[in-house]
C-alpha cells in the first residue's frame, strides 16, 4: 500500500485459484491493484480467505507476461512479435489449409478450467459451430473427469449434490483422496471447526493428512490404505453395510431402481469383498475397515468429501461410483450435513465441464449424439452439428502421432507440464503443424508452438467462475486488459478470422445465449448475479432461488442407480525394479505447476518439490533428511530432495509438481481411467536412490 497509494475504487470479483470460489474486494487506484480483501458477503468464504487468493496476484504485472501476439514457420525458427490482424491471418490460414487437406477432425481445441464459463462456452463453441468438429476437451480430463461419468450414471447430473454451509449439519466426515487444508482451505476451515464441535472423521489417504492432526472432539480414523486400492476399500465397507443390514431400507425402497439395488447387494456381498478378503490387498485391517463402515451408517448425518486422490486412478469413475453406493444405501443424499462433494482443483472446473467442453456433451451434459439437444444448439448457431463424439486430449495426442490430428488451439492450459507421461505429450505437439498457445506465459507448451496469442488474468475481464458447489459468482474486470483484449474476445476474433461474423459486445451477452440453451442456467442472468451475489445452479422457473442441495426430492435421473464395483488391480505393479508406489499431492502457498504463484512475490515460495520417503525405506537406502535422490519410473525420471517422514507408510512415497526444474510428470505412466482417460497421476511404481542432485 506505501508505494502504491491509498484505494480509490473497490471492485467485488471471485478468486481465480481453487474451487471453493471466494469473493474478493479488489482495492485499486488507477490501474494498480493496491490489496486484495477477502468480501464479507461472498458466500462462499464469508470475509475469510487463503494465502494464495489473498496475495498471489502479482503474476499480473510480471516481467514474464507476453504482450504481444508471436508467430513462427516452424517450431526451430525463433518467434516473431506481429500485430494482432497479422497473427489472426496466419492462424486462420494454417487452420483452414489443414481442413482442406485432411478434414475437419484434424483440428481440435483444450479449454481450461481457470476461464470463466462464458470463454469455455466460446471455445467449444468455436471447435463445433467453426472447425465443425467434437474434437472439444477440458482440463478437466485429467482431474475431474471421472465426477463427471459416476456421478451422472448414479444420480444424473455431474455435479456435488451440496452447498458449503452443508458441513456445518455433518455428523460425520468421510474425506477420501483430499487433503482440504492445503488444496482448499477456506473450506478446510470450517470442516475443522465442525470436527471441533464433536463431528467424526473418517480419513481414506495413503498419507495423514493434516486434518487428522486437528484438535477435535469426534473420532478420527485414518484408513492408510495402498494407493490404488480405493474400489477395495469403499466396496469392503459396502460389504459390511449390506451384510449388517446397515443400510437405509426406506431410503432405497422410495428412492433407488429396485433390480439395480438387489443386484448391487448381491455382488457386494460375495465373501471376496469382505474386509478380512481385502485387508492385506489394501493394507487397511478388517477391523479397521469394519469400524469406518459401521461409523459413516450409524452417523445421523454422514457426508463423503473427495478430491483428485479418487479420481486419478485407472479406476477413478468406479471409485466414484462407490462413493455414490455408499451415500445411497445410508440415505445420506437430499438433505443438510450429508451428501457426496467432489472437491474440485481449479477455481471453475465445475463450470468448464458444465459448459460442454468435453468431446461427447454439448453445454448441460446433454449427449452429442442426441437430436433433441443438437437441435438446439443448431437453431441458435445456424449450423449442423456434428453427432459423433470427438477426441479426448490422449486421443487427440495419439492421433497427432498417428498423422491425422493437426492443429491443435490450447487456452490457459500447459498440457506439456501439468498431463502424464510428458514424453509422448511433447511427440504429439511436434507431430502437429499448427499448435496455437493462449496463455499469459511462454510456458512449456509453447515450445512446440507455432502462434502465440497473449491471454488475460482474471483481473483484466468479465465473466463468471462456477464453483465446488454450483455457485455460479461474478468475476469483474479491475484494469484493462495488458495485451489488448480479454480471452473471451481473442476466441471471437479467431472465430471471425474464419467467418464466423460473432458480435458479442460483452460477456453478459454470451451468458444470455448460455441461459437461452441450457436449462439449469435458465434463471441466471448478470443482473441477477449483481443483485444476489450469486446463485447456484439448477437455476431455472422450478428453482427460481438456485438450488443449495440436489436431489432432495428425487434424483436427477429419476431413481437412484446403484452400480457394481468390481476391484480391478491398475496395471501400475511394484517389483524388485520398482519396489516403491508414488503418489502426488499439493502444498498451500503454491498452485498446480506454479505458472502463477511462482510469479507472485509476496507469496512464500517453497523452493522445491520434495519426495517424502518413510523412514525406514530411506534407511535401506542410505538416504538422509535432505538428500539429493532419483526417482525413477517405467516412464522417466527426475532428481530432487528427499524428506524423511513417517507421514507415508512404508512402500509408499509423495511428491508435490510445482516446479518445472522437477516436473514430477516425467515419471507418471500414461495409465488411465478406464472410463474417461483421466490420467493415473496417483499410483506410480518407481524406484528411489541416493543422487548428485541435478
Ligand atoms: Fe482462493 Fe481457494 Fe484460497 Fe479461497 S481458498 S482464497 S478460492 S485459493
């Protein structure tokens, strides 16, 4: 504030980091921002905040920002700085030159789920109404996909059946595969004062976690169980609800389709399921196992918390679908304090899946294959519509190898750095001819880049973030855009660079059309936002006020379905070769791969990603607090410092990815999700020795 001045304005927008979507009153004068105050009525964070919305914000004003657009032949030829009409031209002619010579479905574009909803809605909207093609994927792929498929095929929709203020109702927390105290803190909060107040706790993680360090009056338990063992452990505490007849008979019978649930309860009551069957599987005791599940069906009130830890496995949609199973049968869904609540990474990675970035669903989770909904988007875009579903991200990398993807537009997203088994991202990039970064940063992507289009921060533009919870909140631009333009407006000047004739004057009018074609963003409007703050979704003339808590009455789909879990060991095995399983996590100061947070001075900056190893797998190998070590894998390897630590179990070793001298995706397999192709970042086989560091 001293060498900047006193504020003359206060702006109210929505923090850009993760997904629990805290309000912020931007205090500026002129075009500096001077503080960033976290806004008593936002709320989702009532007046509090973390230390990454609170001052990471000096990313906007780096050196490293690029301003101006750049374009190159080819990716050995240095970039040249060109006008904006100039970079547009070049794009569109590449664009339009691949789709003469190899068809529509040789172009592709990757939204990110730090934009706003309204340019995801552009950018898919580009890949179908002007390539003409489904190729469309989101970030979202390698996070939360999986929430998308369990949830939808179990209840209906893709989305966490509560709002925040749920947790205050809770009797009992089960978190799974999240660590909320540093990924979400704002949340973690008040998750810990509820355990304060005498909630139970159910942790499932291979590590502890530092809610479980929490002085709290309920039970903890801390399930340690072996990564990738996630379907065992859920479907054993299935197990001892069906066979103890825990389960909630009246819930099942009013709410659940009958024949899903009785052949549901037979499969997981097979004797293979039983926790004596899967404790040394999963290294979790019968006992243990037996106590969570008779703990979260005896709870009045028991809710299911879950992050990335559940779904980036290659059995992360039936892990899922277990959390589903489980919240079923106990009646735990449709009211306060209960609930499943998929802790999502990025601040609006519920509102770029909800917007219809992914290959099979147009905005709403409506099927590409379904006329009914391709119907609409055609009468409002004046175009024909693919019905076949395009290619996920692996799938558009695979195709590039293959010769038949090329070109590729990636907004906000460096998929070099942050998607698995880095090596074949960086073959699928050189395999195209036309790769088009947007972004704030050259980042690693950009490399193999052919144009470079300048992006904006969240403080140079209008819009909307959709949060964790459905809350739909405002994001409203403080300063002019560095570069010109906000993203939402590059997207319209690339679409008209190939004849779309888009005249969106605003982002207020893009969330128009987003309300005019998707019914639960029916109600929403700008000025509604203005005037309440914030709404979550459904929205629309049956839930005019928003919809705090789903499924109250029924189901999305009609019935809840109950679904099998059948345990399938990833292919990720240890070996004499590989004798130890990685997994990976996040610390509070930083962000994903650290593009901004790595920028931002006033953020304490961890100067490294360190692996933590047991203490006795680091006495085997003679590693000590601090020693340089490899860490190799099938795929790669990479060197960094090693803490020793008994915050893992034996076997087991964690890292975090920050930082790009490290880039912990070096080792990481291409495995995935069986459903979804979300990348198995979690479960790594690998081997840890003593090193000379880099
Ligand atoms: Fe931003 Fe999340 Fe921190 Fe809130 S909890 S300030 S949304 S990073």
């Amino acid at each position: 504030v001293e060498a900047i001045g006193t504020p003359e304005r206060s702006v109210v927008t929505t923090c850009a980091y993760c997904g629990v979507g805290c309000s912020f009153e931007a205090q500026m004068r002129g075009e500096e921002l001077v503080r960033m105050v976290p806004w008593k009525d936002g709320k989702a964070n009532r007046g509090h905040s973390c230390v990454k919305g609170r001052f990471a914000y000096g990313y906007a004003k780096h050196q490293d920002r690029i301003l101006k657009p750049m374009i190159r032949e080819a990716t050995t030829e240095p970039w040249r700085e060109v006008s904006w009409e100039e970079a547009l031209a070049f794009t569109a002619g590449r664009i339009e030159a691949i789709r003469a010579a190899h068809g529509k479905d040789a172009l592709g574009v990757i939204t990110s789920s730090r934009c706003t909803n309204e340019e995801t809605f552009l950018v898919q909207k580009l890949a179908r109404a002007v390539f003409g093609t489904n190729n469309t994927d989101t970030c979202a792929r390698v996070c939360h996909s999986p929430t998308g498929y369990g949830l939808k095929q179990t209840f209906g929709t893709s989305a966490g059946t509560q709002d925040f203020d749920s947790v205050e109702e809770t009797d009992l927390a089960l978190v799974i595969g999240a660590n909320p105290t540093d990924g979400h803190p704002v949340f973690a909060s008040r998750l810990r004062k509820r355990l304060r107040q005498g909630a139970g706790l159910i942790v499932i993680d291979p590590r502890r976690i530092d809610l479980l360090e929490t002085a709290h009056r309920g039970e903890a338990r801390h399930l340690a169980l072996r990564p990738g063992t996630n379907v065992a452990v859920l479907t054993a505490m299935a197990h001892v609800i069906v066979t103890e007849k825990l389960y909630d008979a009246a819930f099942i019978a009013e709410r659940c389709e009958q024949d899903a649930w009785e052949d549901y309860a037979e499969f997981v009551s097979a004797p293979d399921y039983a926790p004596e069957a899967v404790a040394e599987l999963t290294g979790v005791s019968a006992q243990a196992l037996r106590e969570a599940a008779r703990a979260y069906a005896a709870a009045p009130n028991a809710s299911i918390y879950y992050g990335l830890g559940v779904t980036e496995h290659s059995q992360g949609s039936t892990t899922v679908i277990a959390i589903a199973n489980l919240a079923m049968m106990t009646g735990n869904i449709g009211r306060p304090g209960v609930g499943v609540n998929p802790l999502r990474g990025q601040n609006n990675v519920q509102g770029s899946c909800d917007m219809g970035s992914f290959p099979h669903e147009l905005p709403g989770y409506r099927h590409v294959s379904d006329p009914a909904a391709r119907a609409v988007f055609e009468a409002a875009w004046g175009v024909t519509l693919d019905p076949e579903p395009g290619l996920r991200i692996p799938n558009m990398l695979d195709a590039a190898v293959g010769g038949r993807f090329k070109a590729l537009y990636v907004q906000g997203e460096d998929i070099l750095q942050s998607d698995p088994d880095t090596r074949h991202v960086a073959a699928g990039l050189a395999a195209m001819d036309c790769v088009i970064v947007h972004d704030l940063f050259l980042n690693e992507t950009a490399n193999y880049a052919h144009v470079f289009l300048p992006g904006s921060t969240f403080l140079e533009k209008d819009g909307t973030f959709t949060n964790a919870e459905r809350r739909i909140n405002r994001v409203r631009r403080v300063m002019r855009p560095r570069a010109g333009y906000a993203d939402w407006e590059v997207t319209q000047m690339l679409a008209n660079a190939l004849g779309a004739g888009w005249a969106y004057t605003h982002p207020e009018e893009i969330m128009a059309e987003i309300a005019a074609t998707t019914p639960g963003f029916a109600g929403v409007s700008y000025a509604m936002l203005d005037e309440r703050g914030s709404v979550q979704w459904p929205c629309n003339a049956a839930a005019p006020e928003g919809s705090p808590i789903m499924h109250i009455d029924g189901f999305v789909r009609g019935r809840g379905r109950f679904i099998r879990t059948a345990y399938v060991a990833t292919e990720e095995r240890t070996g004499p070769r590989f004798p130890l399983l990685l997994t990976t996590g996040r610390i509070l100061s930083q962000y994903n791969v650290g593009a901004q947070t790595r920028r931002t001075e006033n953020v304490l900056w961890h100067g490294e990603d360190r692996l933590e190893i047991h203490p006795h797998d680091a006495e085997t190998r003679g590693i000590k607090e601090g020693d340089w070590v490899r860490l190799a894998s099938r795929a790669g390897e990479t060197s960094l410092r090693a803490t020793v630590t008994d915050r893992v179990a034996p076997g087991v070793v964690y890292t975090t990815f920050h930082h790009p001298d490290t880039q912990a995706n070096v080792v990481t397999t291409d495995n995935s999700d069986w459903a979804t192709n979300c990348p198995e970042y979690k479960v790594t086989a690998v081997q840890v020795g003593l090193s000379n560091g880099p």
